[in-house]
C-alpha cells in the first residue's frame, strides 16, 4: 500500500469511533476521557461541555443519532434525555 492510501485508511480510521461509554451526567465532574460523538436512547435535550471550553444545549436529540463534538463533559442541569452513550 503506498504512502497516500495509507494516510487514507488512517485518516478514515480516525473518524470512526472505537468504543462506546455509558455517561452519567455532572455538572462538576468531566469525562475521563473525551468522547468524539454521543447517542441518546430516549430523547430530550443535552447539556453538554466542549474540549474548547465553549458549552451549550444539543436541543431535541433523537434516539439512535449519532451527535458529534470533542466532548469533555455532559451537564446534568438542561440535560433531559436519558441512556447517554458516548463513542470515543
């Protein structure tokens, strides 16, 4: 395989999430370690911290939706769907 083909397979790999994580809400306590995406199993709003300090509300999040974001923390307060998963 050459050089750029391989650039493209890691590159593809890269955005591909290797894990998943049950997440339990907090407002003080970040993730240990920064999720690239999350998906709820019942819907609602999520409250949530990103790696660049910003913070916000993903209204509306669909069961089954992947929603992307390097995310550090995700915030009890405003936080209204349930079964949290985090894809790292």
């Amino acid at each position: 395989m050459g050089i750029l083909a391989e650039q493209l397979k890691n590159q593809k790999e890269a955005q591909v999430p290797q894990g998943i994580v049950s997440i339990t809400p907090s407002d003080t306590t970040k993730l240990a370690k920064p999720i690239r995406a999350f998906m709820v199993t019942a819907p609602g709003d999520v409250s949530l911290l990103m790696n660049d300090g910003s913070s916000g509300i993903y209204p509306g999040c669909v069961a089954g939706t992947q929603y992307m974001g390097k995310i550090i923390r995700i915030n009890a307060a405003g936080t209204i769907a349930t079964g949290i998963k985090g894809l790292l």
